[in-house]
C-alpha cells in the first residue's frame, strides 16, 4: 500500500510507502511523438514536453524509497531516426544536462549514464563525465540513463570485458558466472531490476535491458510519455505491490516462506 505526508517543500501531498515495493525501476518513455502528432506538433515537440515527466518520476522514486531508477532515452537503434530529431535529441539531452544536474545533486540523487558514449561528441562526453563526478557520493536515488543503450550491446560488452580478463589470465573459463557477468554489465551494484514499465501502448522491451529483465514485472500502459505523472506510476507500483512473484518457486511454496 501506498500513503501520503504532507511535503512542506513541495507544498503537495508526497506519496510514501509503508510497504516493501520495487527497489529498481526500469522505464521506457514512449510515446513522445505520438503525443505531439495528438496535438499538431511535430515530434520534438514531445520529446521536450517529456521532460517534465522525467522530473515527476525522480520525485515519486525519492519519495517511495526506490534506490534506482532506470529511464530508456535513447537507443542505439535510435540513429536511424530523422536526422533533425536526432540532432534535437541529443541537444536536449545536453540542455537537461546543464539545468538539472545540479537540481538532482542537491536532491541526493546519483546521476549514471549506461550505454556506448564514446559515439557522443567530446563535448558532450565531458558533461557527462562532469555530472556523474559531481552526483558520484550522492546516496538518495541512484538514476540511471540509457542512452545510445541497447541489451544485446551490454551483454556483449559484459562479454568482451570478460574475455580480455580471462586472455590476461586474471580469470578461468570457469570462474564466468551468473554471478561474475552480472558484475560487468551496466547495472552492475544496483539492485536487481524489479519492476519495468513502458509507456504508450506497446507490448514489447525493445533490447533494452535484456539480462536484468530475466525475473523483473512487467508493466505496460497506453499512458503517453509526457502524460506521464506520479499518479500513473503510483498505479504501476501497486500493480507491482499486488503480484507473487515466485523466481521459479511454487505459489504455494512462496506463501509459505513469507517472501
């Protein structure tokens, strides 16, 4: 279940769980275009629009005690769109860098960015590198953004990364484990994933967090991106909250053990 305090600083209701919920939350944010088609924009129009709904989602994570969330921005498959939304793309993604990066460290909040940087530019390479030096200590909500991000490309890294140890003779074939490729992947030291959601209607994961979704909940609404609050993702964490989840367990042997 789900309460609410009052927030002196918001001068809102903060919702607060009184209960065990996810402790890693993984988004796809889709829905941008679409939104902005609803209303006779063109498509970057919504991108900037889903902005706010970034900012909603970090407060309701602070406020609901999730240690990680996991926000899907941009894919590696995503070059292949137009180039001009592209280039706003990854503009937006330099103008959010520079105003809410300090917002998110005086929240407490860990900024990490997951994926293959190295096809961004220096410039924004070097922000990026700034804002998770700066966040690096913060112990809050660690906020993870998947950008140029796909699963198979972290799973292959993982690999790869693995591979060398073992070419150096730092590992054994055998030392690779369930275990020892979690450790290599980008999620490595947060919790496993538990929930994951997708906005806009689409029923599918789309390569992004191929290996953390092995026993994650899945949580799919026809909410647009930008649509999104924190009473949509209140919905979702109860959803989630109301589920048994067995990792291959019996339902009866799950109530039995309490978990």
């Amino acid at each position: 279940m789900l309460g609410k305090q009052s927030n002196a600083e918001t001068g809102t209701d903060a919702v607060q769980a009184v209960q065990p919920g996810p402790k890693h939350v993984a988004i796809i944010m889709d829905g941008n275009g679409r939104w902005a088609k609803q209303k006779g924009k063109i498509r970057t129009f919504g991108h900037k629009a889903g902005v706010e709904s970034v900012r909603a989602v970090v407060r309701f994570a602070r406020r609901t005690g999730i240690q990680s969330l996991t926000l899907f921005a941009f894919s590696s498959e995503n070059w292949k769109r137009p180039e001009e939304e592209v280039s706003v793309l990854m503009e937006l993604f330099n103008l959010v860098l520079n105003s809410e990066v300090k917002r998110l460290h005086k929240n407490g909040v860990r900024l990490k960015v997951i994926g293959d940087i190295s096809a961004f530019d220096d410039k924004l390479t070097a922000k990026i590198e700034k804002a998770e030096t700066l966040t690096a200590q913060n112990t809050e909500l660690v906020l993870n953004i998947a950008a140029n991000y796909g699963g198979r490309w972290d799973i292959v890294n993982a690999a790869q990364i693995l591979a060398e140890e073992v070419s150096l003779g730092r590992l054994t074939v055998s030392d690779i484990t369930e275990t020892t490729f979690s450790e290599k992947i980008s999620t490595a030291g947060l919790p496993e994933l538990d929930l994951l959601i997708r906005t806009g209607g689409e029923h599918r994961i789309s390569n992004f967090l191929l290996w953390q979704c092995a026993y994650a909940e899945l949580y799919f609404t026809d909410v647009l991106w930008p649509d999104f609050n924190e009473d949509v993702f209140e919905q979702a964490v109860k959803n989630f909250n109301m589920r048994q989840r067995r990792f291959g367990l019996t339902g009866d042997q799950v109530s039995a053990t309490g978990c």
